[in-house]
C-alpha cells in the first residue's frame, strides 16, 4: 500500500552495476552517476514549471520540500524493511527496488538526521541505538499512513459520515427534505446537513457537497448538472380577493391589480413574462404591492388575500387542491425553469455524494411529473366548473 505513493527506479539486471560486493558482502558505494530524484518526470515537471511560473524563491523551496518530504516516507519504508530482514539485498528484492536504491535510502536518511542509523560490514549489518527507535517511529507512521490509505478507500466505496446538501428554500421544503427521509432509509450510516436560501451556493467552497436548484439559464460549466425535469410559475389569487376585486381576464388587467412578488434577485419582481397556451409571450408590468423572497410566504400573503400572487406551482399545489388559492388566467404561466442536480466537476466524487446523485436523480423526475400532471388535473377541474356555471 505505501508503495503506490512513490516512484521508484527498476531494478538493475547486472549485480555489478547495482553496486553489489563480489566478495558477497553488504552494498558498497556506486561509481556510476547517481540516479536523480525517484518522482515521475511529469510531476517534477509540473512542480517546476509551477515555481518558474511564480518566479520567486519561496515555490522554488516548497518544490523541494515536497519533493524530499515523498522521498523520506520512501526511504522510511526501505529502512524498515532494512531493519526486519536484515539484509539491504532482501529488503530491495521484497520491494522490488534496486540493491543501489536501498543503499542511497539509508544515506540519504542518515544525512538528513545527521545520525548513523545502521552499523554496516562486508558480512552483516546491524542497527545502532539510535536507529533501533527511529526504526519503531517510522513502522508507527507507516502503519498510520496505511490505515489512512484504508479508510479512504473504504469511503470512496461505503457510503458514510457527513452530507452536505444545500437547495432553494420553497424547492427544499417541498421535494429535498421528504427525498432526505428516504434517503436515510437507504443509507442511515450517512447524516445529512441542508441549508436552504434563494440564492445559488458556491459549492467549491467545501461547505456543500450537491445543490438541488431551479435555473432560467445553463449552469456554470465548472459544475456539473444533471436535469432533473421542470418547473414554472403560476398567478393565484384567494377566492376573497377576487370577490372583491374581480378577476381578471387578460395579461393586461393585470396592472389595475394589487400584485405579489417573489423577490429573489435574479429577475425584477414587477415585470412578469407571461407564456401562452399557443406558445405567445406577453411581458406585463404590474403593480408589486408587497416582494417577498421565499415561496411558500408569497403562498400565505396570497391566501389571506393580500392580491395576485406569482407563485411556483409546487409551492401553490397544496392551497389549489383545499381551494384556499384559486388560479388566475389559468392558461398562462410564468418563468419556466430547470430543476437541475449540481456538484463540482471532480474526477473523483466520494461515496456519499455519489449515493445522493444516484437517489435523487431516480427519486425526484417522476414526483415533479407527477406535481404537473396534478396541477393540469386541477386546470381542467377548473374549466369544467366554469363551462357547468
């Protein structure tokens, strides 16, 4: 498992060249050029072309830091292995590295500690005071390192820990949070944490993990979204309010009327984009009396008769079926939308987001489906009671 975090040189063919004893002792030291660093040419050509690209000397150290922080973990692992065989020739073979690479390991380490670590001699080898404790040190920080690698994969694979989701209020209350309970149904290894607000998080913040919004217009590219299905507006009205005020019917009767507005800072509130049954556009300006920024709230200032309210259509479903909300010019509606899944645009995605994805896009389509078949069902209620008046 630790040695997939570095890279070493192959292993020579000829025991002449590895710097092998021919009188059947330990290493002795090489007379070939030393070997360069041990990282994949790529990624010393990354680090270098980053630290050319700042022009200063502080990238030019943190390269070098990194770079010797990977090679003592390396050589961590080869002294170890060093240790417990007790021989620099089975340590290289059980790591498949070079009987020259294991040799430079143990230098290297001992330059970089300024202590000797390893009493060495043409028949055997044996480690000093010192090195017997910083070989139980490093066999500590290996292990944990592999414990690490471990839990990772096993996160990557095993849905657990902390989900955070984030949705647009009325759109949260009304699908996210019943998709929630049965998601933890599913995995109630996983605990969920939704904030909910009008407005679109940065989700490479780290503070949410997937977004659940409705868009008038295509996402950031950064992100990636997947269509969920549609939603749209619809003008309601309290049966009080329109006994009283008459209801209107045109667009253009729109403006002699107390007007309610959803305030979300993305379109002005005053200015409704009406869609026709046949496909006609009629933009009216209106009257906005009171803007208020979450559904639902637009819902009750509408239901207690405040005036004409432009709500959407799953915020308004449940006051159209008890009738406390009547629609208005029922064949129009307004600011039709997307309703998409968005995360960042990650090669690799954690399980527990991965599980969420996978949920919602199987658990919310046919519900927003079905919140437009039950609306159209109502519509058509609605016109079968005018025709029989």
């Amino acid at each position: 498992m630790i040695q997939a975090l570095v890279t070493v040189p192959p292993r020579r063919a000829s025991a002449g060249r590895a710097g092998i004893d021919s009188r059947g002792g330990g290493p002795m030291p090489v007379a070939s050029k030393p070997h360069g660093a041990r990282w994949p040419i790529a990624f010393q050509r990354w680090l270098h072309l980053k630290c050319a690209m700042r022009g200063d000397e502080t990238a030019t150290k943190r390269r070098t830091a990194i770079l010797r922080r990977m090679n003592t973990l390396h050589n961590m692992q080869i002294f170890v292995r060093v240790i417990d065989t007790g021989s620099f020739t089975a340590a290289a073979a059980s790591l498949d590295v070079g009987l020259g690479t294991a040799s430079r390991a143990i230098s290297e380490l001992e330059e970089h500690l300024r202590t000797r670590l390893i009493h060495r001699s043409t028949r055997r080898i044996a480690p000093t005071a010192e090195g017997l404790v910083y070989a139980e040190r490093c066999r500590r920080i290996l292990a944990e390192v592999v414990r690490a690698e471990d839990d990772t994969a096993r996160a990557a694979d095993r849905p657990s820990g902390l989900l955070r989701l984030h949705s647009l209020a009325s759109l949260g209350q009304r699908h996210v949070m019943p998709a929630i309970k049965d998601y933890r149904v599913r995995y109630p290894e996983v605990q969920v944490e939704l904030s909910l607000s009008q407005s679109l998080p940065n989700l490479f913040d780290g503070m949410h993990d997937a977004s659940v919004v409705a868009l008038s217009s295509q996402s950031d590219s950064s992100m990636t979204s997947h269509r969920m299905g549609y939603s749209h507006s619809i003008l309601c009205a309290s049966p009080a309010y329109l006994d009283a005020r008459g209801e209107p019917d045109s667009p253009h009767e729109l403006p002699s009327h107390s007007c309610l507005t959803l305030g979300t800072g993305v379109a002005a509130p005053s200015v409704w984009r009406l869609e026709g049954p046949d496909g006609e556009v009629v933009v009216q300006e209106v009257e906005s009396v009171v803007s208020i920024n979450i559904a639902e709230s637009l819902a009750t200032a509408a239901r207690e008769g405040m005036g004409i309210a432009a709500i959407p259509a799953y915020a308004a479903l449940d006051e159209l079926r008890d009738g406390t909300l009547v629609r208005v010019l029922p064949h129009y509606t307004l600011d039709t939308r997307q309703v998409c899944l968005l995360y960042p645009s990650h090669k690799f995605v954690d399980a527990r987001t991965r599980s969420w994805i996978n949920f919602i896009s199987e658990w919310l389509p046919p519900r927003l489906e079905r919140d437009a078949s039950t609306l159209n069902d109502l519509a058509i209620g609605m016109r079968g009671q005018t025709v029989a008046a």
